[in-house]
C-alpha cells in the first residue's frame, strides 16, 4: 500500500516507526485467513509481533482489511491483557503474580524494580529501555518467584537480585550501541 | 537406534528449560562427541519430570539413575563417569532431607513414592516431539480400538462407567457431557480443549502439553468420535509459547502419519485440530466466555442454558473438556473402566494432577490417587515447609478456592470433601503457606486478582468485588473497621449468588474462608492495627533485639528515614513514629539483630 493510500486509511502521517514492510506482511496474513472474523485474536498477535505494539492506526488497519468494525476491534484489544495499545520498551520485564510467586515475595521484587527504574508498574522509562509489567501465572512456580525479562525467565529472585538483573542488561546495550 | 545402548533423558519443561536445560544437552553432546559414544548413547529432551524443585533433572536410562540440580559444566564428569566408566556421580544424586541419604532411583524418593501416573504418565518418559516414541507407548492405539470396534454411544459408555469427572475444576461427569453433544440435533458439531489454564500457581496442564502433546491429540479425536464432531480446537494461552510449539509440532506430526484428516484408520472418520491463542484473560477458562474468545470476540461469558452442547461454537453443540481430563482418556479405553474405577474415592474416580508451589520443599507436579490426604501431599511428597518454619495454610481452587488448615490436613481429598471443608479442587493449584504469610494479604491477593481479571459485564462481579477489595485494602493499610467485616461479609453471599458466571461466583471464596478460619487475623489488623504475620507494611513495625545488636551502625547508615538512633559500639533504638516500615534495616542487618514486626 502507497503512503498516501495509508493516510487515507489512517488519517495522520505519523507512521515513521511502522514500516511499510510490517503493513505488507500483515495484509497477506489476513489474506491467508478462511475464517477472518473468528481469527481476530491470531491476527492481533501477529500484529503485535510485527509492530511490537497495537497503535489505533494498525487496529484500524486490521479492521478496515478484515471488513469489521473498528470498535470490535478496539473491544477485543483492550479486553485482552497480552494486548498493548503504547508502545513498549526496549526491554519488557514480566514479574509473574501468579500465587506461588506472591507467596514466595513477588510483591517485593516489583517495588524493588519499581523503585529502581522509578517508573509504576505498567509504564515504560523515559529512555525507552525498559517496560514494567505484573503478569498472570507463567507456570514456572518451581522457580518462584519468577521474573521475565523478555522472553529469558529468570527464576529464585530476591530483591538484591533485581539491580544486578538490569545491570546486565544496561551493560550490554551500552556495548551495542 | 542401532546399537544405542543408553539414553540420557534431560527435562524439557519450562521449569528445567528457564534453570539451563538446552545448555546441558548441547554440554552433554559435546562431551559424548569428545568420547566418541554419540552413536551409542542418545540424549534426549523429554517433557517435565514433575520434580521442579530440584531442575534441571537428568535421568540416565537403563541405569535408572536420577540427577538432581546438574548445571552444564557437569556433563563433563556424567559422561566421563557415570557413561564412560559406570560410576553413578553421586554428587548430583538427591539427598533424602530426612536421613540425609543418597538416592538413586526416583521410585526411592519420598516424592514419587505415593504418587499413581496416569496423566503425567509419560511426562518425563518419551521425546514429546516424537510422535514414534508415543506410539511405542501404545499411542494412539486406544483411537484405533475405538475407530474400529466401538460406536460412540460405546465410548461414551465406557467414560461414564470409567466415572471419569471434568479435571478443570468443575468435575462435571465427562461421559455425560459427552452424551449430551452427541444426542444434540445438528450435523455439525466441535469438540474444544481448554488449555487456557489461568488458574495462577497452576500449571499441569502446560506440562502435559509440553511433555505428551499427542495424548491430547489422540483423547481429543476419540472425543471427538464419540460426541460426533469433525472439528477440534485447542484453545491455549498465549503465555506457554513452548506448549503452543509443541502441540502445533505434534499436530503436524499427527495429520502426516494419519491420526488426523479424512478416513481415519479406514474408519471413514475425519478430524482435524486448530489451534487458538488465547490473550491474557482468566474468564476465557469459562467456557462460554472460551467459546466467544475462540470465535475472535472479547471473552465474556454468557448466560447458561443453553449449555454449550446444545449451543456452542458458532451456535453448533460444542464440547470443553481441559487438558488433564483428556489425557485420563486413552489409558481409559485401553485399560478400561474397571480399572479407572478402582482407583480413587466413591464418588471421584482415578487421580488428580496437583501442582504443589508456595513455601513448599519440594515444588513441582504431582499426581496422587483421589482420596489422597492433604498431609501427605504437603509433607510426605511435598517434604512439609522451606527453612523449618511452621505450617499455616493451603490454599486449593485458586482465586476460587479457599484455605485448609492444619485441622483438616487429614481430609482425604476428592470434589465433595474440599468443597465441605470450604475449598475446592479447582484445576490443581496447591499453594502451601508457611506462618509468615498474612491471610488478609492473601484474600486482598486473590480479590485483586479477580477484581482484575472481572470481564466486566455483569454488575456484582464488576463492582461488587472491587468494593471487597477497596475494603481488604484497607484493612491491610490500618484503616478498617469493625464494620468493614460485617460489609464483607454481607457482599459476599450476594455477589456469589447474583453474578453471571464462575469467576464472579465463587469470587467471594477467598474471603469468606479467611475469615472463617483466620478471623483472629482480620481482627488483629482492624481492632489492634497489627498484622501478626508481618507482611502488612503500613502496619509492621521494626525494631531491634538488643541482645543481638553490636552497635555497627549499619542500620543507621542504611536507614532512608533516619529513624534509627545509636551511636558505635551502642545499642541502636528505631524510633516506630518515623519508621515507615521499609524493612530496610533488616536486611542491612549482618546479625540478625532487626526484629521483624
């Protein structure tokens, strides 16, 4: 699809982080689909793959393409907790809430990180690195309590344990750039 | 397979995978490659072996040798050793807690002792992703002897007689649930997995999935016989990406050698199974609000008549079943029903996975015979409480459950007798609380939770469970009252009686069975603003054991709030006005001497 067409669709120009690519690959996914309206939630996912996040102008990409109202899907993605609507950091860490977590001091290891990255659970830190999440049971309760960074799950956390987690991870994204 | 005499068996579930499996696969092939026995000894990545407390787990076959905690750098002396030289590495050998012995062999070991696999039973046994290795294991030989020599009204029979009951939570009778699909009017009918396990502390049925993914598969076409259905979905969370790979490997697997598609064993039956990813919302293990999930809606349930089979997916007669209670399905038909029911309590056949977690020795899955005592599960399995501290609780069912003290630890377990004692089976969450954790922090947990995860369509789901969590909130924060649990108390039968579904519906059960049973603590927090237990912060209070205290000025130092006074070599005061509870002192503390409130 041209720019302009996309502006038709979108209404705004500001689409410099969503690259044309990612548009393409998800028409020809929709475009694969028998059952388009059942396999909302899949192509939502795939979206989020692609895009890293669910912004209005890609929900109503995906509503305009698979002929539904936008409102269903704004309904469906803000229904879902796996969905984000903002964009997320560089890094997304996961501290699981799931009961054997909870019991073993989840609470504290999220204040901790909380009170590091001094940012609330839910947002992001200003230098886009890190995005703070609480998440449902991942099902690692041998580990408890459990955090996830990205998709590396780290298990046994105690609160000293949190600053040497993000060091780690700030240490190696100064080398990388 | 020529000439493979021995195979190392590495756990391959999430647990073991997250504590470094892969890397110790790629060690021990490393090592085998070095000493030349690649082509004579095999490793393999199996599914969860239940023991994740002790992960990674390796098993070396025929020796029948189990190694606990084995990090990469140990491949080395396991092949050098135990393969090369046939010494077992008794270092990484388990050591029973209670006579301090090292064991070898797994049946040795208190944990598997009492547990009966029928479920799990080839978790940790066959490479999940090999189909062949389930076959040797009599795969899929229960959906050829059903294609072949049964009706459906047979095999629906056969699961009634077996008594086999919804493993999800419910523990509605499956071959009745069955029945009633199959004697649906309708020509096109759906049979559906649940595997959208959101109970949090839960988490069997990812380990099926990720250990045995074709026995799911096999129960789900011979379900899908019985019930006449042609369509099968497995709904699962987005959240168990390597289940998901699994499972969509094994469907591949399946549909190449012919157990799914058309004409299935020239039986001229066809089935074939989509997967659906779920999104992150507890309500969707209801199964009205699956089905609405699976048709690409938002996962709010729906009023019940008309049950989902008569009225399901797309309005076609629908059956759920979960994960646990399909993979019961095929020893079923091959062993039969007298077998399944032999084992197990009057009126709840067979066994039941249990995920044991929480401050629990030995946390992992286990899988025990129904009529199970609560304190064998906890303390002959589970090894009893982390760091000798006291038993206090265990909560069963989830944020729909309730907690069982120790009074009723000798209940033998089955649907009837947790619902008595104010729990219930749930999906098979077990969480173990030792006398440190707060029973209203423990309800405000679960309240907050279903608060959370409430859909939002019916009123006293949405706004009756936050009104009881505002309330616990508060108690938690020093603010309640004596009112405050007459509120509770009154909100909860209402919101139990009028909400739409089961996640509004037995809400209210974490509350009403901490207050029953833990009422001194509610009271402590609310009549003398204090919390027993020490994990509410805004009422804990720190201060120092002077006995203990040196007068290092460590805490001092560390101290955010400058409440702690003392100088050198003094004994140090917190000053509980300005103490804000941080806890900080504590841990700065190099001798123990920070008393804890």
């Amino acid at each position: 699809m041209s720019q302009s067409e996309r502006q038709l669709v979108t209404g705004n120009t500001k689409t410099a982080d969503l690259s044309n690519e990612h548009y393409e690959t998800l028409e020809n996914y929709i475009g694969t689909l028998e059952d388009k309206e059942g396999s909302l939630i899949n192509v939502l996912h795939k979206a989020q793959e692609l895009f890293g996040y669910l912004p209005q102008e890609v929900q109503l990409f995906i509503a305009r393409k698979m002929d539904i109202p936008a409102a269903k899907v704004f309904g469906v993605v803000s229904f879902y907790s796996y969905f984000e609507s903002n964009p997320v950091g560089k890094h997304k860490i996961s501290v699981c809430m799931g009961t054997a977590c909870f019991v073993t001091g989840a609470e504290k290891i999220l204040e901790e990180f909380e009170k590091e990255l001094l940012i609330g659970n839910g947002e992001t830190t200003k230098d886009g690195m890190f995005t703070l999440k609480d998440v449902r049971c991942i099902g690692a309760c041998g580990l408890a309590p459990v955090v996830l960074f990205d998709d590396q799950i780290y298990g046994h956390v105690t609160v000293d344990g949190v600053r040497e987690i993000l060091e780690k991870y700030r240490k190696v994204d100064k080398y990388a750039y | 397979m020529d000439g493979v005499r021995s195979h190392i068996m590495v756990c391959g579930g999430t647990g073991c995978i997250s504590a470094g499996a892969e890397d110790i696969i790629d060690a021990l092939k490393a090592e085998l490659d070095k000493v030349e026995y690649d082509q004579e000894v095999n490793v393999i990545r199996t599914g969860c072996f239940g023991f994740c407390g002790q992960g990674p787990v390796v098993k070396i076959h025929p020796d029948n040798v189990f190694y606990v905690k084995v990090k990469k750098e140990d491949a080395a002396e396991i092949v050098n050793e135990h393969i090369v030289k046939g010494r077992p590495v008794s270092r990484l050998l388990y050591t029973d807690p209670e006579s301090n012995k090292k064991l070898d062999k797994h049946h040795q070991m208190s944990f598997y002792q009492k547990q009966y696999r029928i479920a799990l039973r080839n978790c940790g046994l066959i490479n999940p992703d090999d189909v062949y290795e389930y076959i040797a294991f009599r795969g899929y030989e229960a959906l050829a002897t059903v294609l072949q020599e049964q009706t459906p009204l047979q095999v629906i029979e056969v699961i009634k007689k077996a008594g086999l009951r919804g493993r999800g939570g419910g523990g509605f009778p499956t071959g009745l649930k069955w029945e009633l699909t199959l004697k649906s009017p309708g020509a096109e009918k759906y049979i559906i997995c649940n595997a959208d396990e959101g109970d949090p502390g839960a988490f069997m049925d990812r380990s099926i999935l990720e250990g045995d993914p074709h026995s799911v598969i096999e129960a789900m076409a011979i379900g899908a016989y019985a019930t006449g259905s042609n369509k099968g979905i497995v709904y699962i969370r987005a959240e168990y990406p390597l289940a998901i790979k699994r499972l969509q490997t094994a469907i591949g697997q399946a549909r190449e050698l012919g157990f799914l598609g058309k004409d299935i064993f020239n039986s001229g039956f066809c089935f074939d199974i989509e997967v659906k990813l779920g999104a992150g919302a507890f309500v969707c293990g209801e199964e009205t609000a699956l089905i609405q999930s699976v048709e690409g809606s938002r996962g709010e349930p729906v009023r019940k008549p008309p049950f989902p089979s008569e009225s399901g997916y797309l309005g076609k007669p629908t059956t759920v079943n979960n994960v646990e209670t399909f993979a019961n399905i095929p020893p079923i038909i091959l062993k039969g029903a007298d077998w399944f029911s032999g084992i197990g309590t009057e009126n709840s056949k067979g066994t039941k996975v249990f995920a044991l977690a929480g401050n629990v020795k030995n946390v992992g899955l286990v899988e025990v015979p129904m009529g199970t005592t609560l304190r064998e599960i906890i303390f002959d399995i589970g090894g009893g409480i982390v760091g000798n501290k006291g038993f206090k609780a265990v909560q069963t069912g989830g944020p729909s459950g309730g907690v069982i003290t120790s009074a009723d630890l000798d209940t033998p377990i089955d649907y009837e007798s947790l619902k008595n004692i104010g729990s219930m089976m749930g999906s098979g969450g077990m969480i173990v609380m030792d006398d440190e954790t707060c029973m209203v922090n423990i309800a405000k947990f679960y309240l907050g939770f279903t608060q959370d995860e409430s859909c939002g369509k019916c009123t006293p789901c949405r706004i009756g469970t936050k009104r009881m969590y505002e309330i616990l909130d508060n108690i938690t924060k020093g603010k309640g009252t004596e009112e405050d649990l007459a509120h509770l108390e009154e909100l909860a039968p209402m919101i139990k009686d009028a909400a739409l579904c089961g996640l509004g519906q037995t809400a209210p059960n974490p509350v009403l069975s901490t207050l029953e049973y833990f009422r001194n603590e509610y009271e402590d927090h609310v009549l003398h603003k204090y919390c027993t237990a020490g994990e509410c912060k805004a009422l804990a209070k720190y201060s120092i054991d002077p006995e203990k205290c040196i007068g290092c000025t460590l805490c001092a130092k560390a101290c955010p709030v400058h409440c702690i006074q003392g100088a050198v070599k003094q004994i140090h005061v917190i000053d509980p006005a300005k103490c804000i509870s941080c806890g900080v002192c504590a841990r700065a503390c190099k001798f123990d001497a920070v008393i804890k409130p």
